[in-house]
C-alpha cells in the first residue's frame, strides 16, 4: 500500500510539526504498525489498535501536555493527519485513535485536576480505553429529549437511564455520560459525568452490528452511583460540554472521510491504468477521466475546509461551530460520492467481499450520520448564519 499523497501539507495551514508527523505516520505504517489485526474480532483488534497507537505516541495528540499529551492544547491539525492517514490505511485504526479522543474530549474540558490525573494519562499511553455516551434511542439528534437521569444523592449521583450507539460500548474503562439532572428545560438541564465501567449498577444491554463492525453498545444504568466530584464542569452544562467537545472533534470527522476518499481515488486510479478495455485501458476513456477529475476536485474541496477549520481553532482561536459544520458536511458527502464512483470503475470486482472499494464502501455511511447527521449539519450552519445577521 502506498502512503496517501501529502500534498496538502504544503498549504499555509500547516507547521514544520505537523509535516514531521506526517513522515511519522507513514513509517508508523510502512513498518507494520497496523498489521496483524484480526477484523473478524473487533473488540480485540479494538484494544490491539489502542494498545499500539498507544507505544507508538499517537495517543498523545488525543489528550493536553500537562497530563501525557503532545501539545499544550488538543491540536486540530494534528488529530486531523493522524486521522486522514489512519482512516486511508484501515478505518478500525482510525475509529481506535478517534474515540480515545472524543471519549475523553470532555474530560480535558471541563474534568476535575484529579479526573484528568487519573484518567488521561491511561489513555494517551493506550492503558485505556475511553467512550462517549451521548445518544439514546429516543434521543439521538435531538439532545433536547434526553431521558437518562442524574440525581443527587448526598455526596452522590444516582444515574438511571439507557445510551445506544456508544462506541466502544463494552470494553471502554471510562465513559464520558451526559445525563438530565433538571436545572432548566430542554438542553440547560444536561449535565456530564465520568463512568467508570465497574461501577455497580452499570451493564451493557446489548452489543450492536453494523455494516462496518467496530464495538458498539446500547448501556444501562440502573440506580449507578457515582461521586459528585465525577460531574464534569457545573450542573446543567453538560450540552454546552458537548458541543465544545464535538466542536473539536467534527472537524477531524471530516479528516477520515477525506482519508477514505483519497485511498478510493488513488485504487481507482491504479486500476484505471491497468484495466485493458477496448483496446486500450480504462484510464485512455474520455469518461473514466472525467469521472477521476470530478473525484479529485471533491477531495480537494473537502481537505480545504477541513484544514480551514482546523487551522481557525488552533491558530486564530476562534469559533469553529460553523466551520467545522461545513467541513463535516461536505468531506463526509463528498466521499461517499467518490467512493461510490470508484467502485463504479471497479465494475463487479467493487463490490465482491475484501475489496478494498467494497470495505470503502461500508466504513463511509456511518460518517455522515455519526457527530451530527448530515442534516444536523445544516441546521447548526443556518443558526450560525443567521445569528451572524442578527448581529
């Protein structure tokens, strides 16, 4: 396998660091760090995958300096190289590396010093692994309609509820739980918490499939108590913690799709230079070509509003809500589009199980849905715009 093209790195929205991360990934790859993982078992490969990222230093982007991280702050940029690089090599690796991050977003927000001494550093060295439990089955875009509950008890919360689709869900150490505890209506009644997985009260109620296999639970907790000093931030601003942390996250979202597309575009290319059709080879057709240029020009567009939105957060610290909004939306559509037409290329070979198109195929659909739906997506950029206009 060949590494993905780094021509984007020569963008002004990079440093010197994050070309040197680039190479480091590349040999990380080049030299087997991802070889050996069995897919026909997720939850081991799962733990294999963070376990490596883990030695290798990876996880360190995932979490701040102070508590075993590679930068002073989370860096954009670099959870998007990480991202892009692990996702064109294989998208369990990518999802590995994306949760220790997300699962544990808000626990460098808005945890405790105690919480973050205890936590992160486990988890930037791969010890453990980390969740996000956020969506529920009656509550999964609207976070308004959250029914898990938190009361407090003393020196205690009493946690009774359900999540589902919580990645990681069921060999995740600790997970980040956003639970109602009533301050105000709708969202200003949301709170956060650190679960840990041994806390009594706490099951997995379901293991979950999907078109992409990776760990994914529906998880209850029945009369689970756990300290006070486990809230993340005040009470009631669990949604605002959230959506800081997503706000981080998204944009590396769109980095794996873009990194997906990439890997789809240069199997394409190959075959289309070696697929004898005609006379000639696929790649001589007026209309292969047309349909690789059309591919390109999509990727491209999708890596400039990702390294765009990166770049506005860690540089110029500023907002990023709409932004990454649009990055997310358009690197995740985009991508689908793309890798659609390379298996279009492939003709019948696409779609057969192993291919490459194929498994391309089943690992980008969850994108556009998971951290806000593509619909979602354009909601929050009309809000912002029209907050824009109000102002």
């Amino acid at each position: 396998m060949r590494a993905p093209t780094r021509d984007h790195l020569d963008w002004p929205f990079f440093d010197e660091s994050h070309r040197a991360l680039a190479k480091d990934l590349d040999s990380f790859v080049a030299k087997g760090g991802l070889d050996g993982v069995d897919h026909g078992n997720v939850d081991a490969a799962c733990r294999r995958l963070v376990a490596a990222l883990g030695t290798a230093g990876l996880l360190r982007h995932c979490v701040p300096k102070a508590f075993g991280g590679a930068s002073e702050e989370i860096d954009s940029r670099a959870l998007c190289l990480v991202r892009e690089t692990l996702a064109y090599a294989d998208g369990l690796a990518d999802f590995a590396f994306a949760m220790q991050g997300l699962g544990t977003g808000a626990i460098s927000l808005s945890g405790s010093q105690a919480l973050k001494e205890r936590i992160l550093p486990k988890v930037a060295a791969g010890e453990w692994i980390s969740a996000f439990a956020l969506s529920e089955p009656d509550a999964g875009s609207d976070v308004a309609a959250m029914a898990c509950a938190a009361r407090r008890d003393g020196d205690d919360f009493v946690l009774d509820g359900e999540k589902t689709w919580i990645s990681n869900g069921g060999i995740a150490d600790v997970y980040t739980v956003f639970a109602r505890t009533g301050e105000a209506p709708g969202t200003r009644g949301i709170s956060a918490f650190v679960v840990f997985a041994d806390t009594p009260g706490f099951t997995i109620a379901e293991r979950i499939e999907t078109i992409a296999p990776h760990p994914l639970a529906r998880i209850r907790f029945e009369n689970c108590r756990i300290l006070a000093a486990q809230r993340l931030g005040s009470s009631g601003e669990g949604f605002k913690i959230a959506m800081r942390t997503l706000d981080i996250f998204r944009p590396s979202v769109a980095a794996a799709a873009t990194g997906f597309a990439r890997r789809a575009l240069d199997e394409a290319v190959a075959h289309a230079k070696s697929r004898k059709m005609f006379g000639a080879t696929l790649a001589d057709l007026p209309t292969a070509q047309s349909t690789l240029g059309e591919m390109a020009t999509a990727i491209d567009a999708a890596a400039l509003l990702t390294c765009r939105t990166a770049w506005r957060r860690d540089v110029q610290k500023l907002p990023t809500t709409c932004e990454a909004a649009m990055a997310k939306m358009t690197a995740t559509e985009n991508a689908q589009w793309v890798i659609d037409q390379a298996l279009q290329l492939f003709g019948g070979r696409g779609v057969r199980t192993g291919e490459i198109t194929e498994r391309l195929y089943r690992e980008i659909r969850a994108l556009r849905i998971y951290e806000g739906a593509t619909e979602v997506q354009k909601l929050i950029i009309g809000r912002e715009l029209m907050k824009d206009a109000a102002r």
